[in-house]
C-alpha cells in the first residue's frame, strides 16, 4: 500500500471524516494577520462541521490516506 497525502484536508475533529479547506471570512483574513488560519468543512452530511485550524497545527493535521 502506498500513502497519498491530500493536500488541503484535515480529518474532522468530531466525526474523525474527511474535512476539504474552504474559503475564508473576512474575519478569519483579520485573524490570519496575527496568526495565520485555514477554514475547513467537513464533508461527512450528518456532521457538517466547519472551523478554522491554525497554520502550525495544521502541518501535524494532514490527512493521509492509504491505497
């Protein structure tokens, strides 16, 4: 099996689903001028989450999926 590591995807931190990076609001733009943010949704239709993750915190997020 080899990994595949899907760029923009995080795995959903209630459903444990795969969540695809969205746009921004204008305010997650505000924030990232401190600390800079991406916006996540998940793609899973009994969940629905979306948020923001941090940059640092989404270098050790990365989904990896195996094939």
């Amino acid at each position: 099996m080899k990994e595949i590591q899907i760029e923009n995807s995080i795995q959903c931190p209630y459903c444990h689903g795969y969540a695809r990076r969205v746009r921004r609001r204008k305010i997650d733009r505000w924030i990232s001028l401190i600390r800079p943010i991406a916006r996540f949704e998940c793609q899973n239709h009994k969940c629905h989450w979306v948020g923001n993750v941090y940059q640092n915190e989404l270098a050790n997020k990365k989904m990896v999926l195996k094939q």
